[in-house]
C-alpha cells in the first residue's frame, strides 16, 4: 500500500481523513513520521497556507506528502474568520473562545449563511496539485452537540436538521467539506502511479 504523509498536529483531522481514505492508501502522521515541529500558517489564503505545511514536510523528508487548511467563511462577517478560524479569538485561543467571539459578532444578525471550505496541497513526485471542498450551511444562534471540533457546534449544513456537532463522523462526512476535499485527493491518487 503506498503511504502519504499527513502534515498535520490535529489528531481530529486526522481521524477524518483517516475514516475517508479506508484501506485506500496509508496515512502517516507527523508524530509517526517522527516530526515534532508546529509550522507556521501567516499566509492570507487557505491554498498559500496548505502549501505551508506540506512543503515544510517535504523538504524535511523527501517523501510524498499532503497538507489541508480549512476555514469557517460567514458571509455577514465579509467572509471572515477564514484563513484565522483557528486563532479568531486570538493566537492561543481555545475553539470555546473562537465560536463565542464569532457568536459576539454575528450578534442578532438574521443573515447566518457561511460556509466550511477545506483546501489539501499535495506534493507527489515532486509536483503540487490542490484539492478543494466546500460546505455550505448556516451559523446557530448557541453552541449545541458534544462531538466534533473546531466551529462544529454551531455549523448547521444545508440539507439537514442536525449541527455537525451532533453528528456522528459518518454522518458527518455526508456534508463535510473535508471529505469532498478528500475524496477528490482519493480519486487522483488512484488514477495515478507513484
């Protein structure tokens, strides 16, 4: 089985993009790969960010390897927290602290529309190619459900009643953005020799 480094320190990404992939391929993390480094995401798009930290880990190993950025897009926010989701509320901030800034900022808003979008760099032979996945749905007014990560709890996607949080991750991967992402990265990979 051909194996792809995962270059991530996000043990929830890994878990789905592991439920994705199945027996397609072999994902090895950082931590397996031996890598113990945080890199750094100061780009202002999701695929200049991705390419970070799968180009960081392909000069460090030589190998084939994969990378993902994911934003939350909130429409009446002007697209925000986007490229900062995971440091909105700061640069050491919890997702707690994030979904309630987010929350502060949306206010009574009735317009609640945004979107997950999941961007995956990859470098095979040598060559990047990109992937990109994207959910759309709705903010809540509270945080609800005990699963999930990051902005799940008050994510609702379009064509369902439940918030991402109150998914199972099967469930889930029926919306999700990073699966979309994931199955186009699958679909390559197995029309392609490396």
């Amino acid at each position: 089985m051909q194996s792809l480094i995962f270059a991530t320190n996000n043990p929830n990404k890994v878990a789905e993009i592991k439920n994705v992939v199945g027996t397609h391929f072999n994902i090895i993390t950082l931590r397996e790969a031996g890598i113990d480094i945080d890199i750094p995401e100061p780009h202002d798009t999701l695929a200049a960010n991705a390419v970070e930290k799968s180009s960081t880990i392909h000069r460090l190993t030589q190998q084939n390897c994969f990378s993902e950025d994911t934003g939350l897009e909130v429409a009446a926010l002007n697209g925000q927290p986007g490229v900062l989701s995971a440091r909105y509320a700061g640069a050491n901030a919890t997702s707690t602290e994030n979904i309630h800034k987010l929350l502060r900022e949306l206010g009574n808003n009735t317009h609640r529309k945004a979107r997950f979008r999941t961007v995956i760099s990859l470098i095979l032979n040598k060559q990047t190619y990109f992937f990109e996945g994207i959910c759309n749905g709705t903010i809540t007014t509270a945080p609800s459900g005990e699963d999930g990560f990051g902005y799940d709890p008050i994510f609702i996607p379009d064509g369902s009643t439940k918030i991402f949080a109150q998914m199972t991750m099967d469930e889930k991967n029926q919306y999700s953005h990073r699966k979309k992402a994931t199955a186009q990265l699958i679909q390559f990979l197995t029309e392609t020799t490396f």
